[in-house]
C-alpha cells in the first residue's frame, strides 16, 4: 500500500476558505472526484474578508471529520495567520499546509511553527527569486535538511504569481509552456527533480478552452509534474484523466521491473533499457496504483 504523502496527487481543488459550502466540500460530502483539497486564505480572499474566513475555517475543522479519502491543506497568507490556524482545534485533522511564496528567507519561519506537528507542507514558488537559478538551489538545501525534506510533499509552481512578476498574463492561445515560463519551469524540473522533490503544475484559469488544458497537461506529464492545480470543479476529472496509465506503458514498466529481463530490450518497437528506465517505471506502477488504467475513466 503506498503511503498517502508520497502518492501522486493528482488534480489539487483550490477553495476559497469563505465558501459557504466549505463544511460539506471538507467532509467529503461534494466533490467526490476531489483527491486533495486546499482551503485558501491567500489570494482567493480579499483582506477585507480575512476575518470571516479565519472563523468559517475555525468552525468547519471543529467539525471535520477524520481521514476522509482526500488530503486537506490549508494555504495561510503568512507565518502570523499560520499560527492562528494552529491554534484552532480540529488543525490536526488538516494533512498539512501550502506556503504561499516561499524563499530561502521566510522559510524556516514558516517551518518552526509546524516542527513540533504532523503536517505535511507544500511551499510554492512564486517569488522573484524563482528566476535566479542561485537562489532555488540555496532553497534546495534547506529544503533538504534532516526534519525537513520528509515534511516535503510537493512543491508547487504559482505560474499566476510568476506571470505577474513579468507583467503578463497567460493568453488563451498557447499553454503555459509557450510563455517565458516554459524554461523556467524545465529549470526546476532540473533543480529539485534529481534531488528526490516532486512538483506540481500551474493552474489552468480558462475554464471554456478544455482541448488547450488537454494539451497542457500533456505537456505537464511530459515535464514530470505530480499534480496540478483546479481552480473549478469541472476540471478535476480533465486533470486525473491524464494522470491515469494507458495499458501499454504499465506493460512495459512491469517488463522493465521485472528481475528476469534482460538488460535492453525491445517492447512495442521501443528500446526499454532497464538500468536507464526504472525510474519511470516504477512511477508508472505506483500512479496506476493510485489512478488506474487509462481505461478506468471515460469523459462524456
């Protein structure tokens, strides 16, 4: 059984945590596609509202129920409004945090709070330090240090964020991969990757161009992303559809797993080399665990 904080995760529904139908969506009584949730007190709520959705949360994790199917995590706006979620009781119930715009600098501020607790964190980089290749592998290691690094269960990419930085907005023609984000992202693919750290895809924000967010996640597969973020309901089963393996490619990562195959061989006209491919394969094993053949899900 695989554990539930190394899984693939799948389509992440983001949900403003002044939703009115926040208790029911926390309980798993909407939404059963959803794999992991994210209750938002960052950018999804105005300053003006902050107060109203600290004790709507307050509220709904008092009355949460425990280890439902879906992880729950809470994005904080900041170290002060992490620690009042803290003190709330039912926070044990959350599997963790999401950091908005983490650097080297506010990390381990963030970290002391939860060194003492079971949360999980997903810090997300969205900062202008994202762009200073220096800078990330500085974060790098301090992600990496002992305590750390098994606290880790995603980093998240905030392409909105990063976008904004350049003062641009993703247009509705071309994926995330066709702006200047597109090296950006190969390169933290490339910082964290080899390092054991798995990342998760922007967000998609057009919700009437799903044959573009088809081919965006095929680009996010391509790039090795874990996850991705859902800003709506309708695109949960989009998003795990790709996640799901097609028949074929589990085949193969079985006959490349298996002790008794040779060294390289051939497999639907591919070279499969097992010391160069095991990697993949068992990461195709592991999210068909988690996500099913290709088969298992049909979209109208």
């Amino acid at each position: 059984m695989l554990d539930r904080l190394t899984a693939p995760l799948g389509a992440s529904l983001y949900v403003p945590a002044n939703h009115k139908s926040l208790s029911q969506i926390a309980n798993g009584d909407k939404l059963e596609q959803a794999r992991s949730l994210i209750f938002c007190l960052e950018d999804a709520v105005a300053e003006r509202d902050l107060s109203w959705a600290l004790f709507n949360l307050s509220v709904v994790l008092a009355h949460m129920r425990p280890n439902i199917a879906a992880e729950r995590y809470v994005r904080v706006r900041s170290p002060e409004v992490m620690a009042r979620v803290l003190a709330m009781p039912g926070v044990e119930k959350l599997d963790g945090f999401v950091l908005p715009k983490v650097t080297r600098h506010n990390f381990e501020t963030y970290f002391r709070l939860v060194r003492d607790t079971g949360h999980a964190l997903m810090p997300t980089l969205e900062t202008a330090e994202v762009f200073d290749e220096a800078e990330m592998r500085q974060l790098r290691t301090l992600f990496d240090a002992p305590g750390v690094r098994t606290r880790i269960r995603a980093l998240r990419i905030g392409g909105n964020d990063l976008l904004a930085l350049l003062g641009l907005r993703r247009p509705r023609n071309v994926t995330i991969y066709r702006t200047p984000l597109g090296p950006v992202i190969a390169r933290l693919v490339t910082t964290f990757r080899p390092y054991g750290f798995v990342l998760t895809a922007p967000v998609f924000e057009y919700l009437d161009l799903p044959e573009l967010l088809d081919q965006e996640m095929q680009e996010d597969l391509a790039y090795g992303m874990a996850g991705k973020t859902a800003i709506h309901p309708t695109q949960i089963a989009p998003i795990e559809q790709h996640f799901t393996v097609k028949a074929h490619d589990l085949a193969v990562a079985r006959a490349i797993l298996d002790e008794s195959s040779p060294a390289v061989f051939r497999m639907n006209d591919a070279m499969c080399e097992v010391a160069t491919h095991r990697a993949w394969a068992e990461r195709m094993v592991e999210q068909s665990q988690v996500f099913g053949p290709g088969d298992a899900l049909r979209l109208p």
